[in-house]
C-alpha cells in the first residue's frame, strides 16, 4: 500500500483529497503549512507528496527545495496559479508532476497512479539493470545514479527520462513523445516541462553541461542519447 502525503491550507480540499485517495486504497496523512510539510516527508517515508504552493510559514517551492535536500520521493505540486513561470519554478525546485486548481479529481488520481506506477512505488520491485553510458550510469533496482563513479541525486522523473533514453540511444523523441511516455498520460502543459529536466540532467550528468557529450539536441525535433 503507498503512502501519500497531502498538505494544503485548504482543509476543505484536503479532506476531499484525503477522502478518494483513500478510496482507491491508499494510506494518506496530511499537513497544513511548508514547514509541516518538510517535518513529515523527513519522518513519514511516504511514496509520494502532493504539495500546495501557496502555504503559510514557508511556500511549496521552499519546502520542495528543502525536501529534495534529503530524499527524492515524487512529488505533485497543487497551485491555484496556472502562468507558465509557476510551473517552470515547480520544476526548477524539484517537483515530478503539477496541477492547477480546480481540478477533477479523476485527473489527480490518474496523475498519483501513473506517478506511482513510475517510480515503483506503489508494486514490488522487479528484477533491474544497470544501464551505463561512458561516465553515466543508472542501476534501475535501487533507482540510483553515478557521474564517473560519484553518486548523484536525480528525483523521480529525472530518472525515468534518463532511463527511456538510456535504453534507446540514438533513438530521437520529441518533447511530446517524452511528456506522454516518461509521465505516463496524455500531458496537457507547457513542453518547456522536459527542457527543464533535460537541463538538470545535464547538469547533474554530464561532465560539461554546456557541451553535453550523451544528452544531445536533435534540432527541431527533440533529445536523444548519443550512442557510446
């Protein structure tokens, strides 16, 4: 059973949310304010957080940041706002997944489960791989990453995008091939959403982000992994 962490300031929302989350069998715990929401991902060991932007005491961008300083559990930002900057920030900050209010709730749950079903939170582990590309490697199992040898942090849709490309070198995607597969649903967004994980990847993997030697552009078209 997964474990879902929702913290807004809206207990109407929240118990809503809490309600049909519950419903489809998952075990929720909620929070109220940014500083709350950091207290509990550090002691709950939950599968996934949904996180409100708007908050008091500290603001979802805050506590996301703060979050992923130690651990890289999914996470679903909720935001009355829907400018594109809002959502390049959420990203920027770490989150996997955004959603503007109001929203349907089938729209969240399908969101929850695909993440979920992504990040192998919500089933067992099956049998992984180690996937290397020169001085990148990916061991699938542990869902855990190394740059020539040193270990880097990569949140859950980092990982799952660098595993597609990974798996597929020289096969070229578009952005919109790489929103529908890596989030697992039809994305309705900006597609700026993968350029901002194609450059934190870059960033974290390459060994010069600026002239990146695996992660490459195909102009006009989209990302590929450069074969070895």
């Amino acid at each position: 059973m997964a474990k879902i962490l929702v913290v807004d300031d809206e207990q109407v929302l929240v118990k809503g949310i809490k309600f049909n989350l519950e419903h489809e069998g998952y075990q929720v715990e909620v929070g109220c304010d940014g500083e709350q929401a950091v207290d509990l991902a550090r002691e709950g060991g939950f599968d996934l957080i949904l996180l409100d932007l708007m908050m008091p005491k500290i603001d979802g961008l805050q506590a996301c940041m703060r979050i992923r300083e130690f651990s890289n559990v999914p996470i679903i930002m909720l935001t009355a706002k829907g400018e594109d900057t809002d959502k390049i920030m959420g990203f920027e900050c770490g989150a996997d997944d955004y959603i503007t209010k109001p929203f349907n709730i089938l729209e969240l749950k399908a969101r929850v489960r695909a993440l979920l079903r992504r990040s192998g939170a919500a089933e067992q582990k099956k049998a992984g791989a180690t996937l290397e590309a020169g001085h990148i490697r990916l061991d699938t199992a542990a869902r855990a990453a190394w740059r020539d040898g040193t270990p880097v942090e990569l949140t859950a849709k980092e990982f799952d995008l660098m595993e597609l490309l990974l798996r597929n070198p020289g096969r070229v995607y578009s952005r919109e091939n790489l929103l529908n597969v890596v989030w697992g649903y039809e994305y309705i967004g900006d597609y700026r959403t993968v350029d901002v994980h194609v450059r934190r990847l870059r960033e974290k993997l390459e060994l010069d982000p600026a002239n990146p030697e695996f992660i490459r552009t195909k102009w006009g078209v989209g990302y590929y992994l450069a074969k070895v």
